[in-house]
C-alpha cells in the first residue's frame, strides 16, 4: 500500500501547485459554456493495480502443509466510455462502461512432508477480463481559468468474462464471475480549446467474496477472497 499512498501524495502536491499556479495567471476561457450543457460523451484510458484481500482459512481447517498465503498486486489496463449527466452547476452523475485486464498472484508458503523445517514458495496467477458498469456521484470545484478539481464516489458492478467457477481443474484458484464494489476517487479537469481532459484516481473495494470454494491444494487455505484495486485514469470528453 506504500507505493499507491505516496502516488497519491504526488498527485495532490500537483493539484496544488497547478491550481495555485492557475490562479495567479488570467487566460482566456476555453469551453464557457461546457459545465452548462445536460450530457457529455467521451472515452477513458487507465491502468489499473489489483490485488486481493486474502483471509486465511481457520487453522483447524487449513492443511498443515501451507504456512502462509498472500495476495501479490500486478498491474493491467483499463477501456471504458464516459457519459456525464449534469445535475446541478457542480455535480454530475457519471456512467462509465469498461472493459478491464487484471492481474494477481496469489503466493503460498509450502512445508515439504520430507523436510518439515524448511519451506517453499508456489505462485499462482489469476487473470479478470471484467465488464466493469460503474456510476458515480461527480462533485467539482468552481473553475480557476481552465481547470478544476473534483471528488468522486459510487459504486460498481463487474462480471468478470474470464471466470473458470465451472472448470473442473484443481489445480486452479476459481474466482465467481460477479463483484460489486465500492468507488472513490479525485481528479483534475483541463478545459482545452476543443475538448475536456481529465486525470483522475480512484480506488475500488469490493465487499463480495470471489472465492470458489472447494476442497482442493489451493481453494481449503483461504477463507474468503475480496477485490481491491487502485485505477489511473485520462478521460477525454467532448
């Protein structure tokens, strides 16, 4: 979580040094007449850093083999199409169909029946190709010139397309194919001479288990398996 937070920190020392910046400089106005206007189209390129929040299955019901699991993050990318509803001067209802590609590993701590003092570690990865159908609540600050800043929050519904619940191989961790999700996030729009560009970051929690649970090697040491994920955006809207 290290990484995300100080990336976080990064961007809102940017936020300030641009808006104080924009501030102290008149320019002219580019699209006076954009926030007024009732609907906005446009398109969103991100990456994304998944992981999961693994809760490891009850000592009396784990195998003594495993002596730890852990959620490994990796990064992916996202494709998705902005539509932007104004409710009021500064706030919008935003609806933001993807499609996104992720990434995790989950890494267990083996103990050899052979040599109990001693330990490996096996890797297993776990691909998404999610439908992503989040809406989101868009509050934005008064412009400064030609940017402002805004809040974000919502919720997500994810049907992931790469889902293997019904294969029959043990040897995989089987994720359920639906997640919903809780949203948050802010960013900086750009009020170019022809169009709208927003960078923005957001953090998405899931609050339902995606565990197929079995009894097999790999499924019996976890509990239950949540979804978290940390997204970087540009928006471009017209």
């Amino acid at each position: 979580m290290q990484k995300p937070l100080k990336n976080i920190f990064c961007y809102l020392v940017f936020i300030f040094i641009s808006i104080s910046a924009s501030a102290q400089k008149i320019t002219p106005l580019n699209l006076q007449n954009y926030d007024r206007e009732k609907l906005h189209f446009g398109f969103s390129l991100g990456v994304n850093k998944a992981y999961f929040v693994l809760y490891p299955a009850d000592e009396a019901t784990k195998p003594d083999s495993i002596l730890s699991v852990e959620g490994i993050p990796d990064w992916g990318f996202n494709l998705g199409i902005v539509s932007d509803l104004r409710l009021h001067d500064y706030a919008t209802l935003r609806f933001l169909p993807a499609l996104a590609f992720q990434d995790r590993t989950i890494e267990y701590r083996i103990r050899p029946t052979a040599k109990p003092d001693s330990s490996y570690i096996v890797k297993k990865k776990v691909e998404s190709t999610l439908l992503d159908f989040p809406l989101n609540l868009k509050i934005r600050s008064e412009r400064l010139n030609n940017i402002s800043a805004y809040l974000l929050v919502g919720g997500k519904f994810s049907i992931d397309l790469a889902s293997q619940a019904k294969t029959k191989n043990p040897d995989l961790v089987k994720l359920n194919g639906k997640d919903w999700n809780f949203e948050t996030g802010f960013g900086l729009d750009f009020y170019l001479e022809y169009f709208k560009l927003s960078t923005e970051i957001k953090f998405c929690a899931g609050f339902q288990d995606r565990l197929v649970h079995e009894n097999t090697a790999w499924s019996a040491p976890i509990n239950k398996i949540l979804t978290k994920t940390w997204l970087f955006s540009l928006n471009f809207e017209g």
